[in-house]
C-alpha cells in the first residue's frame, strides 16, 4: 500500500468513526465569512527586510461530523495594497483545506485547532508567484445559543519558504470569522 492510499483510509476511518461516536450529536454543515488581518514579514536578499499588513476577505465553507472534528475549505482574496521600496507587494488570495478538532468548553465556548494545506498567491509588481505551504492556527467560537458563531483565530498562513525573486515571505494571520451553522 503506498503512503497516499494509507493516508486515504486513515482520513475514512476517522471519519466513520467520529460519526458513529456520539449518536445524540447531529452533524451539521456551516458557512461564514472571514476577515484575515495578515501580518507579512519581507526579506529581500541583499537589500534588507520589512513588514506590512494585507487585509483579505473570504469565505468558509465547512461540515462538523462530530461535536469535536470537522473539516472546512476557506477562500480568501486581497482588499488592500502595500507599497515596499516603490514596489506593490501583496498577498492576493489563499485557498485552505483544513481538519478542525474543537473542544467545547462551555454550551455557548469552544477553542479549536487547524492544521491543513493551503495555496498561496503573492504578487510583487506584475508578477505573481502561488506556493503551496502547510497551514495551522489555533481559534475560540463563541455564541449565544443561536445558529451564529463568532470566530477569532490565530493562523499561519505561509512560512519563510515562501520565496519569489529573491524575496522570501513570512505570514502569520488573525481572522474574524461569523459562522452561520445549519
């Protein structure tokens, strides 16, 4: 059996498993939008280094099989822009797939884990370079009761292997999410 397949039916085994494990949770389907303060660091071989803040708005789209795991994708794209020495430098958009393990610790309070993969497109001027990079954060909901749910959440969106032209990128993220489940 090669790594992938074995990958394949450990993510199906977990699956049927947390969906069988508590008979009185109802398994539930959540979509949200997001806001992603992203704070990116900027070395640039030679000449020096950087930091600026991109904002980025998306969506989630996500499906709880268990009150502690799920699995969601999120879309984001760039609403701002930040100039580095004369030059635009931004990051335009992420695309995520990631597990969610959660931890309810109060009715209306729960702290969870991300961990996933994701893609990553940054653009310096005209040129645009996308990465594919290992994405994982830590978050709390919050709500009262109702199907709403207040996110705020730490991410790390792409690590300094993140190189495009002699520039290597940094990202860590804090989101605002308001998840509505159904």
């Amino acid at each position: 059996m090669n790594i992938h397949n074995g990958y394949k039916t450990l993510l199906l085994s977990l699956i049927c498993l947390t969906a069988h494990a508590n008979d009185d949770y109802i398994q539930r389907g959540y979509i949200g939008l997001g806001y992603a303060y992203i704070d990116t660091n900027v070395d640039v071989v030679g000449v020096g280094s950087d930091s600026f803040d991109n904002g980025l708005l998306g969506g989630i789209v996500g499906y709880q099989f268990h009150r502690n795991f799920g699995v969601e994708f999120r879309g984001y794209a760039n609403i701002d822009d930040y100039e580095f020495m004369g030059v635009s430098v931004e990051v335009e958009n992420s695309l995520s797939l990631l597990a969610k393990g959660m931890l309810p610790v109060h009715e209306h309070f729960n702290i969870y884990g991300l961990v996933g993969y994701g893609s990553v497109k940054g653009a310096i001027a005209d040129a645009s370079q996308t990465e594919s990079v290992l994405q994982f954060g830590v978050g709390m909901g919050i709500n009262n009761g109702s199907p709403l749910e207040l996110q705020i959440e730490w991410l790390r969106l792409f690590d300094d292997s993140f190189t495009f032209d002699g520039v290597n990128f940094e990202g860590d993220s804090i989101n605002i999410n308001l998840i509505y489940h159904m």
